[in-house]
C-alpha cells in the first residue's frame, strides 16, 4: 500500500524540490484511493486518464517557472455533487445514472484556474440527504478510525478520503452541517464558509436558501489556502457575496488574545450530548483561554427551535429543486412506461431512494395550500428569531465555540430505522446554515478513539477569525497530527 500523502505545503516542498512531480503524486493518490476502496468507500469515481494528464500538464507549467498557485499540482477530491464537463456526477442516487455534465462548476473552474489535480468524486448520502452517507445508493463510506463507524455525512466520502491521506484535501457541501459532522467524526478541519462565500453554479441545489461549498483539510491553515482559491463573487450564483476575498492564509499569526468566546449555556445543557465529548470542548475553551482568548456565557433562546426549522425549509426547498428529476432531461429514465404521467411516476419511484421520497412528501406537505402557513411560514419566521438570537450574542463576544455532534461516530446501521434520531445529530450545526454564518470544525480530542470536533462560529465573512481561532489552536495541540491506524 502507497504511504498517506502528506499536507498540501509538504507536497508543495517535494514538488517545488523537484523530488516528486505532480504525476507521481496523483499516481500515489489513486493507488491508495484504490488500494482502500472496498475498506472505506470514499468514492464513487475515479479520475485516472484524466487526472494523470491534468498532473502532466502542471508538471510542464512547474518546469516552465508558471506555477499557477500554491495549490498547482496537488490532488483534491470533490463531493460528488459538483459537475465537471466530461464527468459523470450522480449525487449517490439512481436517478442520475448515466448523466455525464456537459459544463463544468465555478468551483471545479476555480480548481482547474488554481492548478489543482481533481483526482475523484466522493461518496455522499443522495443528494445529501442525511448525516452518515448510509443513505448512498452505493452503500455507506467507512469512518478511517473504526470502519463499523460511520464517517458522517453527508460529505463522508470527503471527510473520509482526507483522514485516512488518500488526498490532503478535498471540497463538499453543507446544508445543514454536511461538512462539519464528517470533519468531526473523521478528525480533520471541515469549514463551511459564509452563505454565498463560493459559488453554487454546478453544485447540485438540495435547499437553496442553505446550501453551501466548502472545504476539509487536516489543519485550518490548509482550509484557508482552499478557501481563497474557490471563493469570490460569480455573476452566475444571484447569492453569491460581492465582497472581496481577504488574504485568509496570511492572516493567521496565532493569536487570539483581545478575542472573547461565547459559549452558549442551551448547547451544554443539551439532553443527548456524551459528556465525553463536552468535556474535550471545554479542555478546549481552556486551551484557547490559556492563549489569551477572553470566554463568556451566551445565550441563543431558540436553539430549541433550529432542527425542527431547519427540516421543515430544508424538505421545503428540496421538494422543489427535486422536481426537475423527471426523467426528461437528466439521468435515467423508466422504461416501459405507459404514457408521460406514468412514466415520471415510474422514474421518480425506481430513481430515488427512500430518505430522498421522505423528504420530497414532508416537503410537499408543508408547501400545500392550508398546511403552508402552519408549517413554512411559521419555519421562515423562527428562522428570523434564530438569526437575531446570534445577532444578540456577536454584540458580546466575536464567535461561538460549542461540540460540533453532540456525540462521536455512531455505529453504521444504529440509526437508519429511526429518521429522527438521525436527524437528532445536526442540533448544533443546522443553525449556521439557517443564519448564513461561517462555521469550522477543527479536531479537539478523542474519545474510545474516536475523534471529537470542536465548531466554531462567527458572524457573516468573519471567515478569518475562526480559522485564526482554529489555526491558534492547532499550534498548540497535537490531535491533528493523528493519523488513523494503516490497515493491515
Ligand atoms: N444532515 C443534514 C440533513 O440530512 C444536513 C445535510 C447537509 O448539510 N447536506 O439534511
């Protein structure tokens, strides 16, 4: 089995040496994405032909002295809901079986204008859609640490491929957390920038009003590095932010003194948190205090509120972006259907998977004439209550530092019969998407073995000062620095 690759400024050192080229790099990254594939199943496909010629041709530009960026040669992975032109992407579901995109995303664009080599897309629960990637239609990826273990979702297959150093680094989605829960599970920093921070043009739309791009990597400064290269406004997303992208790498000199940390008194109080995990967090918060950062209770009155808001506009939207699934214009199509209304009926039953049709009913129902304003409309007003709670709490202290699960991975199959107790799992990280905030979650412990991530989150392009805050924290902790154990 071929090493796991080292971080993106240790591959940079070896490519800018001239020791390794970027060939042999992507060369490595496939073999092991191959060499572990059955054990974790991180993807859903592989790039060899193409990924080799796109390592080629950075080897060219690297000897020519035009070196795109720091990023040039170096292996990614993406979530498997982000189109590239001449690649198949399926959002783990049947129904978009034998769809090959013909353009690609700004993300995918910004990758290739960066130099970066996209070596795979990764595994997923369809249409991210659930919290384990148990909900793929090519059954779940395995958690590196303990593959009985799920690896979180639904990025899993990212969060996995990273942790276990297939790729340094790789992108997902996060509409509810989808980002966050797999870095905390797998060990590793998954940030989810500001809404509207990356371009959504090619991502595949699950809630539009949510749905975020970002990034995992093992350590914060990384994440920064990523994040400059994909954000930044694109006149083909009408959310994406005009505001400029600062130099978030640059900005990270390990100080957090004259900083003040919320904590927010709702989230320790938490019925179904292990206390294992919150007491990582709070070594954490000590940690950071011991380098200089100021703590103070918050509180957020209806975080109560955030889960049951959040899978009322999430299934909402989906219900809605869903609808163009209809085997007309992408992916599959059923076969002897007896006429157009019997054949979406048929597609639509034969393409999507189960937790996918739960969301498109819950979704239809609550946008129905009489349940619409009980449902959607009371969810869009606390949503607004949800917002102003942070508003209320950034007045005093500069961000929000709370377990980003409640608990660490739990066993694959212990939550597939019980929708809600899965859904149970997003308690602390729905709320960044319903308020649009930045949010990171950087690895702070273990317990039993498994990883414990710690979240933290800032008011809307405060990007910056959590990765300052979690890029402090790693310098002074060593929990990154993990590797899960080889396989044998
Ligand atoms: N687990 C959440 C859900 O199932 C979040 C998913 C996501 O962020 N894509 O909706």
């Amino acid at each position: 089995m071929t090493e796991p690759l080292g971080s993106i400024a240790e591959l940079r050192e070896v490519l800018d040496a001239g020791e390794v080229s970027s060939v042999q790099l992507v060369g490595r990254a496939l073999a092991r994405a191959e060499a572990l594939g059955t054990r974790l199943n991180a993807f859903l496909g592989l790039r060899s032909e193409g990924a080799r010629a796109d390592a080629a041709r950075s080897d060219e530009r690297r000897a020519r002295g035009a070196v795109r960026s720091p990023l040039d040669g170096i292996p990614v992975a993406v979530k498997d809901n982000m189109v590239m032109q001449g690649e198949p992407t399926t959002c783990a579901s049947r129904i978009l079986e034998g769809f090959v995109s013909p353009y690609s995303s700004t993300l995918v664009e910004k990758l290739e204008a960066a130099g970066a080599v996209v070596v795979g897309r990764t595994n997923m629960d369809e249409f991210a859609m659930g919290s384990s990637t148990e909900h793929s239609v090519a059954g779940p990826s395995h958690n590196p640490w303990d593959p009985a273990r799920a690896a979180g979702g639904s990025s899993g297959g990212s969060a996995a491929a990273v942790a276990a150093g297939i790729v340094p680094a790789a992108f997902g989605s996060d509409t509810g957390g989808s980002i966050r829960q797999p870095a905390s599970f797998c060990g590793v920093v998954g940030m989810k920038p500001t809404y509207g921070r990356v371009s959504r043009w090619g991502l595949v739309a699950f809630a539009s009003s949510l749905d975020q791009i970002g990034a995992f990597a093992r350590s914060a400064a990384e994440v920064a590095l990523l994040l400059e290269a994909v954000s930044g406004h694109d006149p083909r997303d009408s959310t994406s932010a005009p505001e400029p992208v600062p130099s978030w790498g640059q900005a990270l000199d390990g100080d957090v003194s004259g900083l003040t940390l919320g904590l927010p008194r709702e989230y320790s109080a938490h019925d179904g948190i292990d206390p294992a995990v919150l007491a990582c967090v709070r070594d954490a918060v000590a940690e950071l205090e011991r380098a200089g950062a100021k703590v103070c209770e918050v509180s957020l009155p209806h975080a109560h509120t955030a889960v049951a808001t959040y899978y009322l506009i999430a299934t909402a939207e989906a219900s809605s972006n869903l609808a163009r699934y209809d085997g007309v214009r992408y992916g599959r199509r059923a076969e002897a259907a007896r006429g157009l209304t019997d054949m979406y009926l048929r597609t639509r039953s034969e393409g999507f998977g189960a937790e996918v049709k739960r969301r498109i009913l819950l979704g239809t129902y609550v946008l129905s004439a009489g349940y619409y304003d009980a449902y959607y409309r009371k969810a869009q007003q606390v949503r607004t209550l949800l917002r102003r709670d942070f508003e209320t709490a950034f007045r005093s202290c500069d961000a929000l530092v709370t377990p980003t699960s409640p608990e660490v991975a739990f066993a694959l199959g212990s939550r597939t019969e019980d929708p809600l107790r899965m859904y149970l799992s997003d308690v602390f990280t729905v709320s960044a998407n319903l308020a649009g905030l930045p949010g990171v979650s950087v690895p702070c412990g273990f317990s039993d073995g498994l990883p414990v991530g710690l979240q933290v989150l800032g008011p809307p392009l405060e990007e910056g000062r959590l990765l300052r805050i979690a890029d402090t924290y790693q310098r002074r902790t060593a929990f990154h620095g993990q590797r899960p154990p080889e396989p044998v």
